[in-house]
C-alpha cells in the first residue's frame, strides 16, 4: 500500500520560493499564470501487514510528528489501495 | 484554476533524502513503512482567461521545461476546476 503526504505551507504564510518561480516564468514569457506556491510531497510505501485504518492512523501521525512543521504549514494524503 | 504538479525522482534514481526519512521513521518506533521517497508539490494559480486545454498545454510546458529535471526526474499533474 502507498501513502501519498502532501506539505504546503499555510496559505497565510509567505511562499519566497514559490514567488521566485513564478517571477522567473513571468520573465521567461510564460501566460497566465498567478502564483506558484511550492510544497514537498512524500510517497511512503508500507507494509500489507497493516490494514486500512493502522495505515492511516500511522501516516497521520507521521505527517503530523515528522514531515510537516504545524507552525508554518498543513499536510493532506491519501491511501492507494486502501481496500 | 490551480493546477498541481507532482514531481517525483524517477523510481531508478536512488533517493537519498527519502532514505534519510525511513532511516529517521525506523529509529522513532514507526512501524511498518517500508519505503521513503521524496519529491517536490507545486500549486499553480492560473488566471481564469485560459481554458482547460490551454491551462493544461501551458502547465504541461512549464512542468516539462523549468519545474522538472528530465534526466533524473518525472511528474505528473491535474487540474482542478477544469471546466
């Protein structure tokens, strides 16, 4: 089974890194775009041995305890083949 | 329109980062991960005078050109608010 996170940064936080690449597509003639903002994005592959509800249970504590800092930012995820 | 594009090293190229978590996750008592990968999330903004299939050439443009190394890297992306 795959869990895929998501981190971004909360949306009132400033996103420098996602300002710069939206500068340099501006500049590099890009149309249409309004703001980039950036995030990281984590695929964990785990053991069949979990079901379900422990995967997600333990990836939501992983998100949370690990991979996301709750100060500055917020996570989703999903289950592949949760079934 | 927002556009999010998933760019993650190609499953070939090893990924030290993401070893880097496992090994982290692994020595915390986490049970049951497997495998660690990480990759780079980009929400793009887009402006509302593009239609789907042009905010989908244009994110597709700007994901093969600038937000991906295409040695070592792929992505896949979806559009949300397509129609």
């Amino acid at each position: 089974m795959k869990a895929h996170v998501y981190v971004t940064l909360k949306q009132t936080v400033l996103d420098p890194q996602g300002q710069a690449i939206h500068g340099a597509l501006t500049k590099m003639q890009y149309q249409g775009i309004e703001e980039v903002r950036q995030g990281k994005y984590f695929v964990l592959t785990l053991s069949d041995s979990l079901d379900a509800a422990a995967a997600k249970a333990e990836v939501e504590r992983i998100a949370t305890d690990v991979l996301t800092n709750p100060v500055i930012e917020q996570f989703t995820f999903h289950l592949e083949d949760a079934n």
